[in-house]
C-alpha cells in the first residue's frame, strides 16, 4: 500500500486527466449484452452455490425525485404523485420473493443499499414494508455483521425521521450536500441550508448510526476556490465518517437535465483541477485518509482500517468492506453480480412491470465472465483497492508468468514509471504516491476490452 501522503502534481494531473472507466466492475458495463438473460442468470446462481457459498449482499434502486437536480446523470422520475411509490413498492416485493426463492435458504444478507434517484422519495413506512419484505424472504446477518446504508437528500427527511430509520435497522447514511454556497444550490436547482443538514447530522449521531458519509461534487456552475473551501471547511466541522468528493462531467448533449445550466455560469478550464486540489489539502489536514479515486474517510472508519491491513475491495457501490458477497440488484436499471457474472434489470418502470406481472425476473442483459477476464478483474481490484500488484503470489493463483501474460499492458506503463508515478520491479507493480491520482490510468493499461478514445467515461482525475 503507497503512503498516506499524496502529492499533487499538476502537470502530471493534466497529463494524465483523459476518459476512462471506474472500474467498478471488469469488464465494463458497455460490454454487457442482451444475449444474457434470465436462464443464464438463474445458471450463475446454481454455480454460486457449489462449494463456500459466499454471503449476499442486496442493492435496491428507487428511482422517484420530487425535484430535478440540473447536475444528475442518474436514471431517475421527476414526479409528486405517490402512488407511483406504491405502485413500485409492490414490484419490489415480488422482485425479492422472485429472487430470494433462486438462493440456499443458510445464505446470510449482511449488506444492504437503497440508491436511486431519492430513497427517501420512500415515506418511513414504505421503507420499514421494503425492509420487512426483505427480512421475510432473506436470512439477515446479525446486526453486528450487518451493513445497512440509505442515500439521504436532506431535504426530504426531518431528524424524528433519521431516528426511525435507526430502528428499521440501517445503520450507515449517505447525505447528499454537493454544495453549501447558496449561489451554486440555486444554479443547480439543489437548495439546502447548513443548519438543515447539521441537524440531520447530529440526529444520525444521537441515533447511534455506525458510519455518516456527505457526497460532494466539484466543477458546478459558479463555483469558485473560496466558494468551495468555505463549503469544505463546513463539511470538515460536521466532522462525518467518510466524505465522497466527485468531479462533475458537464455533457448536456448526453444529460437533458444538465441543458439546463447555463453555459456562463460553468467555470472556467482548469478549475475542476484546482478544487481538486483544494479538496485534497482541506481534507488531508483535518485529517482524514484518502481511500482511492474520491473517497476520504476519518482514521478510525472501517474503510481506512481496511486500506490499512489489505482487505479493502470494490463494487458497484465504490469502496467497500463487503464486496466478497454475491451482489443482487433490484429495482429498474439495478446492475448485480452473482459469482461468474453481472447482470442488469430492464430499464423502464412499464418493462419491469410487464416483466414481474408475468411470474418473470425483470433481466435484462448481463455478462458472464472467462477465466481471463476473473484473472484481469482480480489485477485490477489490486491495483485500485491495495496501490499494488505482486508478481509471485498472482502467478501462483492463476498458473501464468505475469510479464509474460501481461508484457503489452507493462510496455504501455513504461511512460508513468519514467514519470515517476509507478515503479515496476521484479517483485510487484507498485503505484507511488504521485500516482495515486492516476489509479485509474494504471489500471486501464490492463483492460483487454479498452479501446482508446470510445466509449463515454468521465475523467480519470
């Protein structure tokens, strides 16, 4: 693992900041397809429970806003009219029996996310009906295996509400801030006071939540370095667990909602750059550990711990201490992954529909994965969770010579090892603490699927 400390080198930074995946899956999910279905699916299950089947972990997309954040790139419905909720709560709960009868009945559940669009669109009691749908069809860890997180948009909730949620078993939030300066909130339609979220924080405290996470995003219309550390420096004294810091990618010509924004109002090239830098110094100072890519957490969180003793993974979630079990995805545009092989649900609310009405799982393309694509997928966990690769103990899981099997994807990185971001020796592959930034960039070198200039990536930086 590379040191805690993490320069910020910025003509390196520029150098490097092109398109490129997340990597929270290998492949990508441009490379699933609709020649995957529902008996494959179902086959990927059967293989998953030959020998030490693995625990289970549930995502559950709701896709419901009442408002519409000018920013977001996410699959979501704008509307106010909440009997679509219950309308979709009743497709969940045949999704989950659907689901729960294909796995061993011994399988624990011990992590659970609700995303969306806005989780808690979901009143207390929908979500409590969600949750008890789950517990009657699913084995839930015991409390103290059990993660259990909610995405959180602050203005849809009251701390009499984060309390209840607390006894419905979460145990994680997810607040959604972005921003605090009021001129940004507005450019982007996403108005919410400090004190709003302040209260929520502390009410999450008091109702013994584990861990508080706030969700940043540098690169907003009329942001600028004060604006941003005076957002940072509030963030910084709510004092939460872990903060996600995301780049904004302003593609209107994708994103109907980001037409909206006004072209004046973006901030000028190079700015994204210098928040990002900001963000790290602000941050690293107030002590928190940068985990990978934009996530930072306090010393003490489970995530740090993890990035500390090698056990920290990655899924579709991002970072995680959880990312062993098999993933099932729920929910419109859901993506899950059971042992060989992800797969994604249909996309629209009528599909599903159509799909559950029918007694059928709502599949609607997926990915079943080769013996080589396992092995690259493992390297490029490596290299994203742990900084490193070493030579000796993958050559012995996977019976390869790794200079050998990967001397293309070594000979591309010969340019950031003279840049001094990685060292390449005979033991291992190691990412250097200037390259840190540029984990992505490493891991691109080793994806067989990348070809360079396609596909429709945010940037690496």
């Amino acid at each position: 693992m590379s040191s805690d400390v993490l320069p910020f080198q910025r003509a390196l930074v520029e150098k490097y900041d092109r398109p490129g995946p997340r990597y929270t899956s290998y492949p990508t999910a441009p490379h699933f397809h609709d020649g995957f279905g529902v008996a494959d699916y179902r086959q990927a299950v059967e293989r998953s429970q030959q020998g030490e089947p693995k625990p289970l972990s549930v995502y559950v997309h709701v896709p419901f806003c009442e408002s519409l954040c000018y920013y977001c790139a996410c699959s979501k419905i704008i509307t106010h009219n909440r009997e679509r909720a219950a309308d979709y709560l009743a497709l969940l709960k045949r999704e989950i029996a659907l689901q729960a009868a294909l796995f061993d009945e011994t399988r624990e559940l011990n992590q659970l996310h609700l995303g969306g669009g806005t989780p808690t669109f979901l009143s207390n009691d929908q979500l409590k009906g969600l949750i008890d749908a789950l517990a009657r069809h699913f084995r839930f860890a015991p409390e103290q295996r059990r993660e259990f997180s909610l995405e959180v948009d602050p203005r849809t909730v009251t701390p009499a509400q984060i309390h209840e949620l607390r006894e419905m078993g979460f145990n994680r939030l997810s607040f959604g801030v972005q921003d605090f300066d009021p001129l940004v909130q507005k450019a982007v339609n996403r108005v919410q006071s400090e004190a709003q979220v302040a209260a929520l924080v502390d009410a999450a405290r008091d109702a013994g939540f584990a861990s508080v996470s706030v969700d940043l995003i540098y690169g907003l219309p009329l942001q600028t370095r004060d604006s941003f550390d005076a957002t940072l420096a509030k963030v910084v004294a709510l004092r939460p667990d872990r903060i996600a810091a995301y780049s904004y990618a302003h593609l209107p010509s994708l994103f109907k909602a980001q037409r909206l924004i006004r072209d004046e109002d973006m901030p000028p090239p190079g700015r994204k750059l210098e928040l990002l830098e900001l963000t790290i110094e602000r941050l690293t100072q107030a002590g928190y550990v940068y985990i990978g890519m934009d996530h930072f957490a306090l010393p003490e969180d489970e995530l740090s711990r993890a990035r500390h003793d090698g056990t920290l993974q990655r899924n579709f979630q991002g970072y995680s201490t959880h990312a062993q079990c098999d993933m099932i995805g729920l929910g419109v545009t859901s993506i899950g992954k059971v042992g060989d092989a992800y797969s994604q649900n249909v996309k629209t609310t009528a599909e599903y529909a159509e799909h559950l009405e029918a007694g059928r799982l709502p599949v609607l393309r997926g990915y079943r994965l080769s013996d080589e694509d396992q092995l690259r997928a493992e390297l490029i966990t490596s290299l994203m969770c742990h900084g490193e690769v070493r030579f000796a103990e993958f050559e012995a899981r996977h019976a390869i010579d790794f200079r050998t099997h990967f001397a293309s994807a070594l000979d591309q990185l010969d340019e950031m090892q003279a840049d001094g971001l990685i060292e390449i020796k005979q033991q291992a592959l190691r990412v250097l603490p200037a390259g840190r930034l540029m984990m992505r960039n490493v891991a691109m070198a080793f994806d067989a699927y990348l070809v360079p200039g396609s596909g429709r990536f945010s940037r690496t930086v």
